[in-house]
C-alpha cells in the first residue's frame, strides 16, 4: 500500500514539473494553446495519463504508446473521455 502511495506521490511530482515547464514555455515562445499534443512511450505513456489526469483540459491530443495508466480512480476516465486519442 505505501509503495503505491509513494509512486503516485512521485508520478504527480512529475506532473507538476511537465506543468511548469509547459507554463514557462507558453509565457516566452508564441504557443497555440489548442494546438498542444502529448505523446510518451512506456514509462513517458504513464505521464502522458498521468498529465491527462491532472490536466485534461490543457492538450488537443494524445498518443500514450507501451504504456499503463496508474491512475485507477474511477473519475480519471471521466475527466479524459473527450480528448482524441
């Protein structure tokens, strides 16, 4: 159970960094905000999932290849049902 709990700790660090890098991006390069797709293989399809949880929203799109999603909450899918995958 705790090893569990320290990797979603560890996944959502990880989320947070892609944000703000993303942020810092967005505020000093011209970026089209509806044209933002996420695309990672293996362990960078598990942060592709993990920032369509905490982010559905902010991506046009997503590819996840060879990779799991670790979220397993039952309104994750809600949150990312409408996003082209």
């Amino acid at each position: 159970m705790q090893k569990n709990k320290n990797r979603q700790l560890i996944l959502h660090v990880r989320a947070i960094i892609l944000s703000r890098l993303l942020e810092n991006l967005q505020n000093n390069y011209n970026i089209d905000d509806k044209r933002i797709y996420l695309i990672g293989v293996s362990n960078g399809a598990m942060g592709v999932w993990s920032q369509l949880y905490y982010h559905p929203n902010r991506y046009a799109a997503a590819i996840a290849l060879m990779g799991c999603a670790n979220i397993h909450l039952p309104e994750s899918r809600i949150k990312i049902c409408s996003l082209p995958m």
